[in-house]
C-alpha cells in the first residue's frame, strides 16, 4: 500500500523521474518521464529510454563522482525539449533522475533577447541616419540653404520615426503590464470620433472614406486602448492603400461587438499573413521605412483585444486590399 501510494505520488509530479539500477538499465519512471518520452517500456537501458547520449554522461558523471549532478539538456526524442537533469546516487548503486521540462522558459527567454534585438536594430539604423546628417552638415562650410533644409528635413522624419517608435513600445509595455480597466463604453461614439480624426489624411490621399456605425453598442472596454485598436487599425489601412476606398463599420451581433476596417489597398499575401501580428513584422521592410511603420501596430491591436476577450482576423488577397475584423465580447465576463 505504501509503495502504491508512493507511485501514486509520483505520478501526479510534474517533473519526469527515472530510477536506472547499476548498469544503467531504467527500471522505473513515472508518468511524466513516460510521457516525455513517449514510451511505456523500462527493463531498457537509459540510452534507449531517452535517446540522449547528454543525460546518459550526466548519469555516468553522478555515478563515478558519487554526487548529485545537474545539467540544462536538449532532448530531440521523441520531439525537442529543454530540461534540467539532476542525477542523484542513492542505495544499492541506483541513480534517481529528475527531470523538470523548462522549454517554456527557454521560448520566452529567447522572445524576450529577439525583442532587445529588434529594438536596438530600430533604434541604430535612424540614429545612424541623424549623425551623418548632422556630420555632413558640419563639415560642408557653404552649404546651400536649400541643400542644409533637405539634410534637416530628413533628421526631422528620422527623429519622428523614433518618437513613434518610442509610444509604441511604452503602449505595448502598458498593454502587456497593467490589466485594462474596463468600463461600460459606448463603443458607437469613440469608433465616429477617431473614424472622423481620419478622415482628413483619407482624403488627402484622394481615398474614399466611410463609416457605417450602428448606434450605441455599449461594450466593457478600456478606452484608450481601444482608441490604440482603432487607430492602428485605420492608420494602416490608409498607409497600404494607394487608391480606392477605406470604411470603418460597427455592428453588434449576437452578443458581439463587431469592428470591421475595409481597404482596397496592396493587400497581404497568404505567406506573410499568419505572421503580420508579430513583433516587429514588417512584409516590405524597404517600402515601409518610407512610409515610417516599426511593426508593432498590430502586435499592439491583438495583445489589446485579446485582453478584452476578443479576437482579431484578417482576410486579405494581394492586390485588392485587407478587412481586418475584431471581435468583442459586449457581456461584463
Ligand atoms: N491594411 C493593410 N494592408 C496591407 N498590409 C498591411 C495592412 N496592415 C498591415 N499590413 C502589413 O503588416 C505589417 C505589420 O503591420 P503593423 O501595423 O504591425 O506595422 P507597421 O504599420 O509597419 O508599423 P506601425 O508599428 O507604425 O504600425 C505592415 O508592415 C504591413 O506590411
Ligand atoms: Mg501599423
């Protein structure tokens, strides 16, 4: 009973745990191990249990120096993983293995070294762009005003790239780090507000520019994050599309709140579709440092509305434009 309890026991850790006898032959492991290893079998040696020659010199190490031996491993079978291995000597020459799974760990660390990456990259490539600019206006003694103007009109695009990019990341920050505060909002009014604030920089581009807003869906929503949804949401289909027509419609529909921006522009190809929401993803990095994106708009959006309990999509076909729909929950969760 007690030896019953103890497996028990055993089997609802989440750690993988193995006990191999003298020749390294595995002659118990509990459900996490087995499942992390995808096999039922013990009475099989360790090598052939884990597949991992990495644990195999752990357990070998633990054993000759008779001390508890520890090890970040990457396993490959039966699918990729990062644990920490700790070998323990323990009675009649037997070695206990505990393996704790941490590829979670690793996944985010690596996010979060990409993201420091990203960000330093975005940050050089304008500061490099302003200190030649700068340099070559201090070196040239007799510039033309007209050519020392273009110089200093460039420094100021490249200095407002870096503010964008500055608000972006501390909304991305703050969306990430505070729980939104929702209140009832009528969603009707702030989506005809900042529809309107777009509506000049449609027309200067000579777009057509709609909204079509049912009255007064009340949703529990923290504005100023959603005013960031919209916004993003309609700055890009104004950015990415030459010609044609933008719309912005609001509808409730069956408990939901739905948000929808239409645009007739370049469109998104079924390749780069699935990644557009990423950190930092960009389709035409070339094309859109003209036009000033960083690519964290979107990353912005779904991490916001995602908050909200909602959901965003995209449907798009390459050369006749993208509707982006978000999707909100109008019942207090
Ligand atoms: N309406 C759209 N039509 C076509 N492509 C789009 C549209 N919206 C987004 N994209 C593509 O998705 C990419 C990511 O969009 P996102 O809003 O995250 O970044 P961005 O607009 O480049 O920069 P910003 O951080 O200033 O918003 C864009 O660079 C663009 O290639
Ligand atoms: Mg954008």
């Amino acid at each position: 009973d007690r030896v019953r309890l103890l497996e028990d026991i055993l089997d609802s850790l989440d750690v993988g745990a193995l006990v191999c006898d003298e020749n390294y032959k595995v002659i118990s492991a509990n459900r996490a191990a087995r499942e992390m290893f995808g096999s039922e079998e013990t009475e099989r040696s360790l090598l052939e249990f884990t597949m991992s020659n990495e644990l195999r010199a752990l357990a070998e190490r633990a054993r000759v120096s008779r001390e508890a031996t520890e090890e970040k491993i990457e396993l490959s079978h039966p699918r990729s993983r990062h644990v920490i291995a700790r070998v323990r000597p323990c009675a009649s020459d037997r070695l206990l293995l505990a393996l704790a799974d941490v590829s979670e760990l690793v996944r985010l660390e690596r996010v979060r070294s990409d993201f420091v990456a990203n960000v330093s990259h975005e940050l050089r490539t304008p500061l490099a762009s302003i200190k030649a600019l700068a340099e070559t206006i201090a070196e040239e003694e007799n510039m033309e005003r007209d050519e020392m103007n273009h110089h200093l009109h460039r420094i100021t695009g490249e200095v407002d790239r870096l503010t964008a990019l500055s608000n972006d990341l501390l909304t991305l920050s703050e969306a990430e780090s505070k729980p939104s505060r929702k209140a009832q909002v009528n969603l009707s009014q702030v989506a005809r507000e900042i529809g309107e604030q777009y509506r000049p920089q449609a027309e200067r581009k000579g777009l057509g520019y709609s909204l079509h807003i049912e009255d007064d869906v009340v949703v529990p929503l923290d504005r100023d994050q959603i005013v960031q949804v919209l916004a993003n949401l309609l700055s890009n289909a104004i950015r990415y599309t030459p010609e044609g027509a933008v719309s912005l419609t609001l509808s409730a529909q069956n408990g939901t709140a739905v948000l929808q921006v239409k645009d007739t522009g370049i469109g998104i190809s079924r390749e780069d579709l699935p990644r557009i929401f990423e950190r930092f993803y960009r389709v035409d990095k070339a094309r859109s440092r003209e036009t000033g994106g960083t690519g964290l708009g979107l990353s912005i959006v779904r991490h916001i509305v995602n908050a909200h309990g909602g959901e965003v999509d995209v449907e798009s076909a390459v050369g006749s434009g993208s509707t982006f729909t978000v999707r909100l929950p109008i019942e207090r969760a």
